[in-house]
C-alpha cells in the first residue's frame, strides 16, 4: 500500500488502470493505453494494477468492477471512470493536467 501512495504522489498526472486477466473489457482497454502512453510520452505515468494481485490496493480505492482507470496528480484523485475509455478522451484528460 506504501509503494501505491509513493507511486501515485508524484507531480506529473499518474493514470492507473485497474485490470484483470480475466476481463475482457480490459483486454480491450490495453492497446488504448499503449497508444496514449505513446502520444503523452514522459509528461505522465500509466500504471497496471491487477485487482486479484493485490486486493489491499483495490479495496482502498473501492474498485467495484474492471477495467477502472483512475488519474492521479500529487495523491489526489482528479479523474475516475469504469469500463472502457478510448485513446483521445484519454489524451485530452491528461494533456489538461500536465
């Protein structure tokens, strides 16, 4: 949990995809998140968290169902949506919190 609140504390936007090995939606979600970590490069962090590897992490955030993408920007929690998100509402959102 330490290593989640370091990981989410920093200055620049940390998007964090809540996600399941055996959710379809989020086999779906994956590719977008390539394609926006391309297009943003370094002015923002994407971070993976499997909801089964650690259900501590999870249960704080009160992850009801996956995928569910939450932005973060020095700890706090600026953006949460659940289901599938695409590339360029992505894009615009962390653009507007770099």
């Amino acid at each position: 949990m330490g290593k989640f609140k370091e990981l989410i504390n920093q200055d620049k936007p940390v998007l964090v995809d809540f996600t399941a090995s055996w959710c379809g939606p989020c086999k779906v979600q994956a590719p977008i998140l390539e394609t926006v970590k391309g297009e943003i490069g370094n002015s923002a962090s994407i971070v993976k968290i499997d909801v089964d590897k650690n259900p501590q992490v999870s249960q704080s955030m009160n992850i009801q169902g996956v995928p569910t993408l939450i932005l973060f920007k020095k700890g706090k929690q600026i953006w949460r949506k659940s289901g599938v998100v695409d590339k360029n509402t992505l894009v615009a959102l962390i653009q507007q919190h770099i």
